[in-house]
C-alpha cells in the first residue's frame, strides 16, 4: 500500500466562512470569488463551490478556459472571464453563458459578433496592464452604445487596483469615478461597477461600488504586509504537510543538501522530508524558513532540491513518519504561507499558486 507522501488539505468550510466574513465586512450589494490559477492553487471548482456557499454571487477567472473548467463541472453561477488571447474563440462563452470582460473594441466587437450576451467594460485607472486607455474611453463607450442598441447587455463597468499607496489608490478611484460619468453621460447603464480586489475592498470603502472581488482574502490571506490573515479574521484553507523519511545523526560541520550552503553547527539530527521547490515551496526560503516538525518548529538545512528537503531537529527524538507542516493555520502551530513568502522574499500569491501537481488534495468540508 502506497500512502500519500505530499498531502494539501483544503477546508472548504474556511474558503466559505472567509468570504462570509468578507462580504459582511465589506457590505456591498455583491461579491465575487476569484478562482484563477485552480483558485490560487485550492481547486478551482472546489473554491468556487465553496465560495458561493459562503455568499459569493459572482466568479471570476482569468481565461475563458478556466470558465469553461467551472461550466464543465456544473457551477452555473454567473461567471467573468477577462484575459484573452489575440484569437480568442469568444463563442465557447455565449454558448456557456460566461460573461466576458473586454478591454478594447476590437474584444468588444469580436465578443459581440460570436453573440456573447453579456460584457463589462474593462478600463485601465492606472495599473496599465489591460483595459482600455483614457483616451480610448469615448470611443469605447460609444461603441458599447451601439452594442447596447443591438441587445448586448453592457452589464458590468470595471477596472483592477495597482495597491501602490493611498494617494495612487485614491487616484485610480478618482480615474473610475471619472470613466463611470462619461459612461453615463453617453447612455449606458451598469448593472455591476466593480473596481477593488482584496486589498482595495478591505481598506478603500470608495472603491466597493456594487462589487468586490476577492481573491487572496477567500483562501484565508492576507494582502497586506502589515495585517495578517487572522488579524483580519480570516482562516487560510490550505495546509501542506508531510512526514519524515529519513533521519540521520551527523558530525559538527556536515556540508548538507547541494552546495552545502548549511554547515551544522555542532553535532545534530537531520530529518529528510519529501516537500520541495516543485510542491510550492521555494528554493529561495532555503535558509530562513522553517517547518513543523512534531510539534516544534525546526529550520531548514541548505539547499531546498524540487523533491525534498532537510530540516535540522538538534537533539529531539525525531523519527521515521513523524508529521510535518511546512504550513497551514497559525492557530494549529503550523508555520503560516507568509513567512514561506517572507524567507524567499517573494509574496502568499506566488507561493499558494505554485503548488505542484503532484500533492494530493484532500478536501474536508463543504
Ligand atoms: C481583475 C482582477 N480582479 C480581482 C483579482 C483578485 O485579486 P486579489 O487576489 O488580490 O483579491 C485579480 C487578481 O489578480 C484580478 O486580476
């Protein structure tokens, strides 16, 4: 019999409660659950099952492919997709009644021709990544006038937050503010004026207007460098564990793992754990991160590899099967995703997303 080796466990109750408590925080008329990227490395259908259930009324995914994954799955929920290829194919969204952000007419005018019922007009307030230009802002609105005229519904009107300090967030409202009247004045009407992500949602009520968009804050994260997760009551969803596979005693100033890049300092026990760069986590946390090994924290010993790991355990008993969390929920004594992203100076984003096919996800709740 073969157990699991690398083990995610996904509580599908803390996605839920998490966007709970993030809807009442937040009180706008509706809220959306991001799951691009497999829903930040959680399962996409599974968060996103999950995300309704704690009040979403809206998905959001970046690529209609992983809008089609949710309608293929049976989520019938309203769904936005808004990145696109060049030769995207929009008549897989109105024959999947998927909702499609457009960023310049040229979108526009294809998505309107594949008989796409429903589009939000997506505007660039300072990011300067998609979205269309101010200067395009006439024209594009005009254009969505005349789509409007032949039964499209020009439902939704939105634009993404750069985070990039008060007064530029505060801009970027303004810049919203500003596109949403010229909107207005040339005739349409949005259903849905949707501007701020977890961070902006959080900490600018003037950028909620009828929808925010929660991504990071579903899973339990926090966006913020100087609030963590539990601070804002929320509950991370995912915890990576592991055992030990091996253990040896060694030497004062054995070289460990490639480049021994950690010599141990004195003689010492080292656990060998079967978690690396490929399950998520990163080769640049080598040697600040540390994981929960039993019920002790112990650093890690040199060089993460793409398979394993060593963690240095001093003198404990450590043994063969012994549990170990390289992170979870900080309420269990688990390290958290954040001091993961902290020692490989990088950000929670980067670290959930990259967690490796091969970890087995085990789903508890829902
Ligand atoms: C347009 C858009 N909305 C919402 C989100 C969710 O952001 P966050 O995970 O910070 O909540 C993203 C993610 O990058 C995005 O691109």
């Amino acid at each position: 019999m073969t157990g699991p080796i690398r083990v995610a466990r996904i509580d599908l109750d803390a996605i839920a409660r998490n966007v709970e408590t993030l809807r009442s925080r937040v009180g706008t008329e509706r809220a959306m659950i991001v799951v691009k990227a497999d829903g930040y490395g959680h399962g996409a259908i599974a968060a996103a099952r999950a995300g309704l259930a704690g009040g979403a009324d809206w998905i959001g995914v970046a690529d209609l492919g992983e809008a089609l994954e949710l309608r293929g799955a049976g989520v019938t929920a309203p769904v936005l997709a808004w990145l696109h290829s060049s030769a995207e194919d929009f008549t897989v969204a109105a024959e999947a009644g998927i909702d499609v952000g457009v960023s310049s007419i040229v979108q526009l005018d294809r998505a309107v021709a594949a008989g796409v019922a429903s589009v939000h007009l997506k505007i660039d307030t300072g990011l300067a990544r998609n979205g269309a230009q101010p200067s395009d802002w006439p024209e594009f609105f005009e254009h969505a006038v005349r789509a409007a005229a032949k039964g499209v519904r020009i439902r939704g009107l939105f634009s993404h937050i750069a985070n990039a300090g008060v007064e530029a967030d505060a801009a970027q409202v303004a810049a919203f503010e500003r596109a949403l009247a010229l909107a207005e004045s040339l005739g349409l009407e949005f259903e849905l004026r949707h501007l701020a992500a977890s961070a902006s949602a959080l900490r600018i009520p003037e950028a909620r207007f009828d929808m925010v968009r929660f991504g990071l804050a579903s899973y339990g994260l926090s966006p913020f460098a100087d609030e963590t997760g539990s601070e804002l009551g929320l509950t991370p969803a995912l915890e990576l564990s592991s055992e030990v596979i091996a253990v040896r005693r060694v030497p004062a100033d054995t070289g460990v793992s490639y480049g021994y890049r950690y010599r141990t300092p004195r003689e010492t026990t080292l656990a060998l754990v079967p978690l690396g760069y490929e399950d998520c986590l990163p080769r640049a946390a080598s040697l600040s991160a540390h994981l929960l090994v039993g019920d002790e924290l112990a650093p890690v010993a040199g060089s993460i590899a793409m398979d394993q790991l060593v963690v240095d355990v001093g003198d404990r008993p450590v043994k063969v099967g012994d549990r170990v969390v390289a992170f979870g929920d900080p309420a269990t004594g688990a390290p958290t995703m954040d001091s993961w992203a902290d020692a490989a100076g990088t950000i929670n984003y980067e670290v959930t997303t990259r967690l490796g096919r091969r970890v087995e996800r085990h789903y508890t709740g829902g």
